[in-house]
C-alpha cells in the first residue's frame, strides 16, 4: 500500500490496511478532479475570487489539488458556456492586476441543478 493511500485513509478516518485500488479510485477520480466545475462554482457562490485563491480552496476545504493548467482551462469553459464572469481589479501597489472569478445566474442555477441531481441519487443509491 502506497505511503498516500495511507495518509488519504488517516484523513477519512478509515484504517490504513484499506487498500483503494481500481473502482474506488476511479469513483474518487471522477467525482473530484473530472468534476472540477462543481467545486469551482461552488466556492464562487460565497463570492468572487481569483484563480490561483481556488485552486488554493479546493486543496483546503474538499483534499485535493488540481493542476493549474486543468484549473484554468475549467474557468475559461465556465465563463464561455455562461456560469462565470470575470472582474479585473486594477493594479496596485501590492501587486498587478487581478482577475475575480463570479458566478452568472446561469452558474448558479446549473449549481443548483447539480445539487439537486446529487441528493437524488444519493437517496436511490443509499437510502
């Protein structure tokens, strides 16, 4: 077993001799890092932040880091299909120019959507 299957196992309270292999891994593989779009917009609907903040967010609050690179590329679909908006706030003399990330009306309903499909299947899976 793998020095971060242990560590993954610690911090979800499981004992280190469960191993995670094939199903579970591609379980955990699809619901965080293929859909990146959910944690995004979740954390925007707190309010806006910038790039390099969510990628920040999503490793504290849900224990996992995506790519910069996947981070972005995640942003920029979102703001072309409508569920985000960009606010540039001029340079100061902290620093250069930012980029605030927001959800659209259009993100949040699609959160919602989301959510609501979520609870659902939950309850048909484990209830």
């Amino acid at each position: 077993m793998s020095e971060d299957t242990k560590i993954s196992n610690a911090k979800e309270g499981l004992p280190s001799s469960v191993e995670r292999e094939g199903a579970y891994l591609r379980l955990v593989q699809k619901l965080t890092k293929e859909n990146l779009w959910l944690y995004i917009l979740s954390l925007l609907r707190e309010g806006p932040k910038y790039g390099y903040e969510i990628r920040g967010e999503i490793k504290k609050r849900f224990g996992f880091e995506p790519g910069r690179v996947t981070s972005y590329r995640v942003l920029y679909t979102l703001m072309k299909d409508g569920l985000v908006t960009i606010k540039t706030e001029e340079p100061s003399r902290e620093g250069p120019a930012r980029k605030y990330y927001m959800t659209t009306q259009k993100g949040e309903k699609s959160l919602k959507e989301a959510e609501a499909l979520l609870r659902d299947l939950h309850k048909r899976l484990f209830e």
